[in-house]
C-alpha cells in the first residue's frame, strides 16, 4: 500500500510541473501511476487529501533548508539563511510549487491543514534555536509563539508569490527580511544594530503591484476632492387643493 501512494504522489507531482496547475483528474491521475480509478480515492478520498499529502511531503525539502542554515554560528544569519532557503527551494520548482500552495491558501481542510501548519511552525522553532541560546526568550511559550508569526509571515509572502506580486528571484529576499523584521523586537543595543544591518543587506526589491512612497503610488492612494454638484434643489410646490 505505501509502494502505491508513494507511486500517486510521484504521478500526481509529475502532472503538476507538466502543466503548472493541479487541473487534474482524478482518473488522470490513476492512468499516470498506473492504477485502477478506484485506486486514489481508496488511499486518499479526495483529491484535496491528495494535494495536502503533497504539501506535507515538500515539508521534508524545507526542513532539509532548515539543517543546512543550522550549520551557521551566527543565530541572526541561520534564521535569514533559513527564509532564503525555503524561499530558493520553491521557486527553483516554481510550476511545482505556486500551483500546490494556492490550494493551501484558499481549500479550507480541519483535518490536512492544521498537520501542515503544526509542521510548518516546528520548522521555524527550530530555525530559531540559536535565539535561545541567547536568552531572548522568556519561556518556551515565547519561542513558540514567534515560530507560529514566523508561519504566518511567511503564508503572507507565498500568497504574494503566488499571484505573482513577488518575483521568483525576490521571494528569498522577501522571507529573510519578513524573519528578521519579526526577531529584531526581541533585541536591543548592539545586537538590535546587528539584526537591522542583516535586514538592510537583504532588504528586497518592492512588490510589483505598488510601490509605497513613490509618487506614482500617492497619486494613487491621495484623498480625492469632491466635486460641488451643479444641480438645483427641487423646491416643492404646494398643490392647489380642489373646491369642495
């Protein structure tokens, strides 16, 4: 049973970077893995369940980001090459990676989606270990807590990405400076100047639907002012009543 969902998962895969969406069927799917119709439905029920698998599988390819960056002394730098990591693995796979993520940002599932989300979150926990070691965490719940606004951050930039707001090559870029923005409250002094260089090293290009601060951008955004009406007020007429 496992050789055969791996096999519809590797199919399943296969389909979506042949047409950059998961506009599939079913039946497709178990023609391309060489199954019987029945079968996919059997190991998955749905096609939804099968796209969440999918997900959760890619988690394996993040958290191999995340072991690489841990090899990184500097706690800032391991959280910033963490982000670029996750943010270079999926535009490297782009026509993998945008169309399965825009399932996860607009199918509601109560049973794949938290599992997806709780995997997410231990994989920016354990980004941020080294903040730990430094003492910048009050409890373990702080830590924590951080690792769930890391996800959240981070389901902001790939939405983006997504609807092509963010360019591929910006992503990375993108995810340090959104990790980095969220860790630099928890320091003060040199090590706040520290973290607010790394942002300013990657700090990324501005999105492509606006520009904020350009002129272009506050014509856009300027109060406008209303137009005086030209039109007359109706003055009511009395009407003559008739004579008794």
């Amino acid at each position: 049973m496992a050789a055969r969902r791996q096999a519809i998962m590797d199919a399943a895969e296969a389909l979506i970077r042949k047409r950059g969406a998961t506009s599939f069927t079913m039946a497709e799917l178990a023609m391309a893995a060489g199954v019987s119709a029945a079968t996919p439905f059997n190991l998955f029920e749905s096609k939804l369940c099968l796209l969440y698998a999918l997900l959760i599988r890619s988690l394996d390819g993040v958290n191999d980001a995340g072991r690489k960056a841990s090899a990184e002394p500097d706690p800032f730098i391991r959280v910033m090459n963490a982000a670029e990591g996750v943010g270079r693995m999926f535009t490297a796979d782009a026509r993998f990676y945008r169309p399965l993520h825009q399932v996860l940002l607009s199918a509601v599932d109560p049973v794949h989606r938290p599992h997806y989300l709780e995997r997410a979150a231990f994989f920016w926990y354990v980004a941020i270990d080294g903040l730990q070691s430094l003492h910048l965490f009050s409890d373990a719940q702080s830590r924590g807590q951080l690792a769930c606004e890391l996800v959240g951050m981070a389901l902001g930039r790939v939405d983006l990405w997504v609807h092509g707001e963010i360019e591929n090559e910006n992503l990375p870029s993108h995810l340090a400076y959104g990790a980095l923005a969220l860790a630099v409250g928890l320091t003060s002094g040199a090590r706040r100047k520290r973290v607010l260089s790394l942002m300013q090293a990657c700090r990324p290009a501005p999105l492509k639907a606006f520009r904020l601060g350009s002129s272009a951008h506050r014509a856009r955004v300027a109060p406008r002012p209303l137009r005086p009406t030209t039109r007359k007020a109706k003055v009511p007429t009395q009407r003559s009543r008739p004579a008794a």
